[in-house]
C-alpha cells in the first residue's frame, strides 16, 4: 500500500456490500380472469406490506433504541458498538471500533516538531483535531504529516481553523475509503459515565486509556499558538479558575470553552483525539490536562503525566462550526 494511498481493505465489517439486480421475465398479458386473481394477490399484498409496515416501525425503534442514541434534533446517531449490561463501556470494543478512525499528526516546523491526533470525519481525508496541535502550520509555516492505523502516511494540509474554540480540520492528500469516526450527543453525557480515550501520547500510537466524566461544562482557557505549545509536545496545559497565578496563560493566543472533565488519563500527544462514550460515539476532542507545574511543564518533565484531571471540548459545541470548517473558513 502506498503512502500517499490508502484502500478500503481495512473498512472490516463496516464496508458496504454492493447489490446486484437480476433481470425479471416480462409479464404475461393479462386477461379478465388473470386480472381478477391479481386483485386479490393486491389486496393481500397490500395488507402484509400493511403489517409488516407496523411490525417494522416497532422493531426499527427497538434496533434504533438499542444502537443508538436521540439527540436533541430528533436524529439518531448509531453506535458502534453496544454498552455492556451495567452501561459501562466495553473498552476492548470501543478500540477495535474506533481505533481505526484515530491518526496521528505530526507538525515539523523551523523550531522543532509537535505530535498529537486526529479524528477521521470522511473518507476521503478530512480529519478533525486541535487548532494547537496544527498552528505551526497554520502560522509557523511547518508541515503536517498523518499517519494512520497500518502504519501508511500522507501529507496534510489545513482547511478550516477555529482558534476561540481550539478546534480544526486538515485534509490529508491521496487517500480513500478511510473508516470515519461517529459523532455523538456530548449534552446525553451524565456525571459518572464511561469514556475512553484514544490516542499518541509521548508518540506512544494508538494507546488507550479510560476512565468516567468527572465533571461536566468545567471553564477552561488553553494556549493554542505554537510558540507555546511547542515546548510542550504540541499538548495544552489549561488556565483553571484559581490557578491562573500558576500559569502563563495570556502570553500567547488562547481558546477558552467549557469542558468535560475526566479522570482518563492524557498527557502530551493526546491533544485532538477522541473522548468517547460506551457506545462508541464521539461525545469530545481531547485537548488539554492539569499538570502541577502549570503551563511551564514539558513533555519530559516527571511532573508533567497526567493526574487524572482532563479536558476536552464537547462534541456538540464543535458541530456548531464544523460545517464551516469543512468547507475551509477561517473563523
């Protein structure tokens, strides 16, 4: 497989089987007697397409209430997979979902490399991550590389950013049939639920973590400029609210948004990927964790592993701007 090329081979049980249509025979003419007995078969038919009508809008709520999720529109979003019994998450599942939906972004610039990951919204390239974890090739004119599941790469460029929020979406070149991630319901999300996390921490692929939502609508400001984030593995560390004399917050560009908090685990390179609940939806972009050495911890630094205090931003707060960052604005 070529890296600038990617087939559908890896789509697994998720790829479409394509119908085929066998030519019918011409009817015969139908005569008066002929034309009587299709009556009947009619209204027969009609009444079985009737029942099976009702039977299958029971049986389709029950399927939709099992695989998936109402949110506010009325819509439904499909899971992936399915909760197990206590409504915990089956992380084993989530992964093999998910995963490959999950990239890592790697961003070389003139003063140094910064990795995080991205989230996998079309087939044919476009993939969703932090603005921080791809300024500097926003402005400090580096180049961002993605690296999927299998291992193949391609270069990216970016197509829409939203600095407020810290959000953003790259288009990575020559590829195809790339497995999406779903998007969820982030207002569903309760105090309590299972979520995991996918990501690239410490350039460590594809690590998985999980955990609860330990609180919900957290304010937080970020720094997103690469200036700052650079020497910190491209990685976020928030300005919470009575720590600010702790952080450097406001020197550089920021973002601020009210979070889901969790207790799974995130560090440095886990900047753009997943939070995900039970079912396999996406319900928040990871972004940012408290360190105790405030935003001056660096990736190597012993003080600078996760302590159970993440971030990331709702998943229905970027749906309000994904449109437009899909089709390349700059907000």
């Amino acid at each position: 497989m070529s890296d600038q090329q990617r087939s559908t081979e890896d789509q697994g049980p998720y790829a479409y089987a394509g119908w085929t249509t066998t030519p019918q025979p011409a009817e015969a003419p139908v005569g008066p007697v002929r034309k009587g007995f299709l009556k009947g078969r009619l209204a027969l038919v009609t009444a079985v397409a009737t029942a099976a009508a009702l039977i299958g809008g029971v049986t389709g709520g029950l399927v939709a209430g099992d695989r998936g999720t109402a949110t506010a529109s009325g819509s439904t979003v499909v899971s992936p997979v399915s909760a197990e019994s206590d409504g915990t998450a089956n992380v084993a599942a989530v992964n093999t979902a998910v995963s490959p939906a999950v990239v890592q972004i790697t961003v070389k610039t003139a003063t140094g490399t910064s990795t995080g990951t991205g989230v996998v919204l079309t087939s044919d390239g476009q993939i969703l991550t932090n603005y921080h974890v791809v300024s500097g090739a926003v402005s400090g004119g580096g180049q961002a590389t993605v690296t999927f599941k299998d291992g193949s790469t391609a270069e990216a460029t970016v197509t829409g950013t939203d600095e407020s929020l810290d959000v953003a979406v790259i288009t990575a070149a020559g590829v195809s049939g790339l497995r999406t991630a779903t998007l969820g319901d982030s207002d569903a999300v309760q105090v309590g639920d299972s979520v995991v996390a996918i990501g690239n921490p410490e350039g460590l692929t594809g690590t998985v973590t999980s955990g609860i939502i330990s609180a919900k609508d957290r304010p937080v400001t970020v720094q997103v400029d690469d200036s700052t984030t650079s020497g910190n593995g491209g990685f976020g560390f928030p300005n919470l609210p009575g720590l600010q004399s702790r952080s450097s917050a406001g020197s550089g560009d920021t973002a601020s948004y009210k979070a889901l908090q969790t207790d799974a685990a995130l560090n440095p390179g886990n900047s753009g990927g997943p939070l995900i609940n039970a079912s396999g939806q996406v319900i928040g972009i990871n972004s940012a964790m408290y360190s105790a050495s405030g935003s001056s911890a660096t990736a190597g630094s012993g003080s600078a592993g996760s302590v159970g205090l993440g971030f990331a931003i709702p998943i229905n707060d970027i749906k309000q701007v994904l449109p437009k960052l899909q089709a390349g604005q700059r907000l």
